[in-house]
C-alpha cells in the first residue's frame, strides 16, 4: 500500500509530462507549416496596407481590411487566383517583383519600404495553400 502511494505521484508527472509534450509538438508543427490569414496575412495588410487600402476610397478599388474585400478584388479585378500559382497572383507580383517587373502601376507599397522577406513567403505561402479564409 505504501509502496503503490509512492510510485503513483511519479507515474502522475510522467503522464502529464507526456501529454504536455504531445500537445507541444502539436503547436509546433501547427505554426511552421500553417499559414493564418487571420493571424498572419490580415497583419500584414493592417501594418504595411490599409493606411492607403481602407475601407473608403481605397487605393487602386482595393480595400484590404478584411477576407472578403481582398478576395473582392480591386480595379483590375481579382487580385488573388487560389487554384493557381501564386505568381499569377496581382497581389504577390505587386508585393514580391522590383519595380520592372511590376505589370502597371508600382510595386505595393509604393515608394517602400517593400515587405520583407519571410513577409513576401508568407503571402506565397498563403496563397500556394489555397488562400483560404483561416
Ligand atoms: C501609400 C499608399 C499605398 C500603400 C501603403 C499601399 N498601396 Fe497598394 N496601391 C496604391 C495605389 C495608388 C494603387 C493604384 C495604382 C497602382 O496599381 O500602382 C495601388 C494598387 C494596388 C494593387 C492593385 C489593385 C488593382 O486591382 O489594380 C494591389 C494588389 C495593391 N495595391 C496591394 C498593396 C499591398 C499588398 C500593400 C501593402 C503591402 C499596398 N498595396 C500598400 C497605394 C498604396
């Protein structure tokens, strides 16, 4: 009896520690291969994008405050293709190509500073995913 009330504390630590650990390396994998819109592209947008793409009269006719307004497109239509490349993308050219590449107008935003690197993966990533509304 004494015996069972020792070894039990440990073997309730062991447990947890177990599922403690699971549930970390769950998170983990979560993040790396996960792309949020809500979490990481829409702060992108909200940082480097809405101060000229906002709700009322946004740059170019395209508002950037939320999904379905991205998704909506802007004057030269949509400006995300989800079941293609995201090179095809307006979004990803206006964000990731230099300023000679750009099809018309500038690269976004304009006059930089340009996104950053992991910043321009992210947005292909997103995209290269589907770009869903997750
Ligand atoms: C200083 C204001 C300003 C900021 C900041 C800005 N833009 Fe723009 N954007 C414009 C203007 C003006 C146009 C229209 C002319 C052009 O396409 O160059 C435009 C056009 C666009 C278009 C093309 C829309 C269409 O349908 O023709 C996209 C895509 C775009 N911007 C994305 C972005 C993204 C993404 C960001 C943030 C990383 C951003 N812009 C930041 C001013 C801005």
């Amino acid at each position: 009896m004494e015996n069972s009330f020792k070894i039990f504390p440990g073997g309730k630590l062991i447990i947890s520690l177990l599922i403690m650990s699971t549930f970390l390396i769950k998170c983990g994998k979560n993040t790396q291969s996960g792309i949020s819109y809500s979490r990481d592209i829409q702060t992108i947008f909200q940082y480097n994008c809405t101060s000229c793409h906002g709700n009322t009269s946004p740059s170019g006719g395209l508002s950037l405050t939320n999904y379905d307004s991205l998704m909506a497109g802007g004057n030269s239509g949509p400006v995300v293709r989800p079941k293609a490349k995201p090179e095809f993308s307006l979004l990803y050219k206006k964000v990731a190509y230099s300023e000679d590449k750009i099809p018309f107008g500038s690269r976004m935003p304009p006059n930089g500073p340009y996104l950053d690197e992991s910043q321009i993966k992210y947005i292909w990533q997103w995209i290269n995913n589907g770009a869903k509304n997750n």
